[in-house]
C-alpha cells in the first residue's frame, strides 16, 4: 500500500468525493458499490484537503499545494 494518496487536481476551493473516481468507466473500472457517501470539502490555505472517507487528496490548480504552479 502506498503512503502517497490518490490525488485530483480541482479549478474551485469546494470539492466533493463520493469514492467513486474511476468507478465510472476506464481501466480502473470497479462496483459503484465500493464508493462511500458523496461529502462536500473546503480547501483551505494549504490549497489541498483530504478526503476522510478514502483518503483522497484535492488539490486547488495553481494553489500552494500544486506542484505544477511553480
């Protein structure tokens, strides 16, 4: 298992995880039934939240947490 989660680049400060990322089709295609109840979070000024469900992180495009932003 890795220490590193699963992360997703978001364009807005509210977010939603529902476990369902690559349930829908692709590769990774998996039951819709592994998901979890869909919550709503707010990425504060770290520019990244943590889903406390599955662990998935959201990070705000161009905020302090993206990488990419440099």
């Amino acid at each position: 298992m890795s220490d590193t989660p699963e992360t997703t680049l978001v364009e807005t400060a509210r977010a939603w995880c529902d476990g369902a990322g690559d349930i829908r089709n692709g590769e990774n295609f998996r039951s819709a039934s592994l998901g979890h109840p869909r919550v709503w979070m707010e990425i504060d000024e770290k520019g990244y939240v943590d889903c406390g469900y599955c662990d998935r992180r959201f990070v705000l495009k161009g905020g302090p947490a993206d990488s990419k932003a440099a």
